[in-house]
C-alpha cells in the first residue's frame, strides 16, 4: 500500500514564484514535491507540517488556516494537485506553531495523521446490489504502487537501471485470481466479488469473462498447479471513474501476472503467456507500453521524471495520467519492500481535478 501520512519535516527549499509576487515555491526535506507558500513567510531549514495530495482535512483545522477555498470536494476538505498562477502545487504545509495550536499540545505526537483524522481520500469502489464484496483470497494482496515524488531515494536507485516504462491509465483496479483448488475469484482493489445467485452479475465479471482474463487465468493455472495465479489490471469503460477515455464498451488492460502474491519479471513475461498459449490475447490486452528494456536514465534524457510522465495516452487521444516504471527483474529493498513507482503527470492532476 502506497505511504499516506502527515509529517513534521524541514523545508530543504524555498524559491521565487515566477510569476506572482504574494507566493513563493517550496520542498521537504526526502521528497521532490512542490508546493506554494506565501512569501517571507518560511525559511530554509525551518520545520513545518507537510499535507500531502489526497489529504481529507479536519473541517475545524481548514477554518484555522483559512484554506477552503484552496481545497477540493463537494466538502472542500480534500488537498490536490492544483496551478497557481501557472506554477504546479502538491500537498499543503502548515506552520509548526499552528498545527500545535490546533491539537492544544507543546509537542507534535508521533502518529500526526491520526491525531488530527486526517484520512486519505479514495476514488469510490464500484458498488453494486447485485454482488457481496469479500475478504481478498489468500495470496492476493490490495495493490498500491509508491510515488516517485515521495520516494526520489528509491527513484535514483532505478535510473541506472533496465526498466520497462507503460502508461498508467484512469480506471478502476482490477484483478481475477484463481487458488490451488482452482477457485476463481474476481477482485477489486480491496475486495473479491461474489456474485448473488439469481441477481444480474457484476460488472468485473462481465468484463473478466469478455475479454478473456477467466481463460488466460485458468490456462496460467497449468503452468503453476498448486499455487495461486492472479493477473492484474485496470477496468474501463461506462461508469468507472467517469469514463475518461469515453468509452462505448468495457474492458481491461493488464499489467501484471502474480503468482503466490509475487510479480513475475517483465522479463519473463513473454516466455510464460508464450509458453500458455496466450500471448495474443495478453498482448492485445496489455496496458500501452512507452518503453521497455531501456536504461531508465538515458530515457530520461534531459527531461525530469514529471516532465516525461506528461503527454498524450496512447490508447486515445486525452491527456495521460501519468507513468509506471518497473525493472526488468524484480527486485526488493528492505524497509521498502518491492522495487517499482509511479509518476502522475501533474498537469493532468490539475486539469482533471484529480
């Protein structure tokens, strides 16, 4: 699960606001986003209590700061990307001396988040009468991937790295799993889905059956008897998260095939739905790829890593959400966990109020 907190931290920058006079531009300390603040107000060094994108704000905290009309949601409560005066702002920063006068203390608690409920916020699971929604099968994990901007340590560690870069799309999570018992299971981000006999079936199961994700599935399943094999992927279509790419019909793009709740290597990808049987089905399915088998740094080149997630999707003519990047071969960092990240384009976050 992706890291969501609010954290005391020291502002490692603070630079001029090209075009407003009232603002200035800054960063934390540990992470490459950046945000506005009023001028002369902070200094370099100086600790502050860092907001971040998606954050779901206590309602007295935001008449303090005086910040609702900054903020997102029918509520507005909720922190996003946003362009003021021209310039990308993620996430908000309150001064330490004020978040101490707002929970009445001398010294900040070690679980802020908690303290002032501040919860993050969650595009909405696509509920239906016509399904229960159940505990994930064993091996089969909710599914999150870490930010670049949050994790620039872990994003250097990739650069000199042979990595494959696809696209990440604006849908809804995906998955469908079948068990050493043969089971099969459909799944969203944090639950499976049951159908209820004698009721319409779900709309994932539709999907999972049209476009073929329940026979790739099963024929993975000979390769891998007695282990659970999952693919993971991002539904599309009518109703899902306002339809982005205005969509007639719906399907899936894939990205990811598991077994016993571990990646299999890109690497190794084309050998294994080759070896099924499958590989047109899972190339005609899989998520656009801008890259693969590339040094991360070279791809790069001169461009920033929110530079190069801007641009246009390549599965129909809108603006992307941003990018995934993954190394060849799986590996893992201790006290990290699985080596991949993402990078949403700011400009789509802003122009699209997500």
């Amino acid at each position: 699960m992706s890291t969501f907190k609010v954290e005391a931290l020291k502002l490692s920058k603070v630079y001029k606001h090209p075009n407003a006079d009232r603002l200035e531009l800054g960063q934390v300390e540990g992470m490459s986003f950046q945000f506005c603040i009023p001028k002369d107000v902070y200094k370099v060094g100086e600790t502050v209590v860092y907001f971040p994108i998606d954050s779901i704000l206590p309602q007295e905290f935001i008449k303090q700061q005086n910040i609702a009309n900054f903020l997102a949601g029918k509520d507005k409560n909720r922190v996003k990307t946003v362009a003021l005066r021209k310039e990308i702002s993620q996430g908000y920063v309150a001064s330490l001396k004020s978040v101490l006068d707002y929970l009445k203390v001398s010294t900040l608690p070690d679980d802020i988040t908690s303290v002032m409920g501040v919860i993050k916020y969650e595009p909405p699971e696509i509920m239906t009468s016509t399904a229960n929604l159940v505990r994930l099968p064993e091996h089969v994990y909710m599914y999150d991937i870490e930010g670049c901007d949050r994790f620039p340590d872990i994003l250097n560690r990739l650069l000199d790295k042979r990595v494959v870069i696809t696209e990440k799309l604006e849908g809804s999570n995906f998955g469908t799993s079948i068990n050493p018992e043969g089971k099969i299971t459909v799944n969203q981000r944090q639950y499976a889905i049951e159908n209820i006999p004698d009721k319409e079936e779900h709309t994932f199961w539709k999907i999972a059956r049209q476009e073929g994700i329940i026979d790739m599935v099963t024929t993975l399943h000979s390769l891998f008897p007695n282990q659970t094999v999952a693919i993971r992927g991002e539904a599309l279509g009518p109703k899902i998260q306002g339809n982005y790419y205005g969509l007639l019909n719906y399907t899936v793009r894939v990205y990811e095939l598991e077994v016993d709740g571990k990646a299999v290597a890109y690497k190794d990808l084309n050998d294994v739905v080759l070896k099924a049987g499958i590989i047109e089905c899972w190339k005609r399915l899989f998520v656009p790829i801008l890259a693969e088998n590339v040094i991360l740094r070279e791809w790069l080149g001169n461009k920033t890593i929110q530079g190069a997630s801007n641009g246009m999707s390549l599965l129909i003519g809108k603006w992307r959400e941003g990018i995934v990047i993954k190394p060849m071969e799986e590996e893992y960092i201790d006290g990290f966990g699985r080596l991949f990240l993402k990078q949403r384009d700011p400009i789509y976050l802003d122009k699209t109020g997500n």
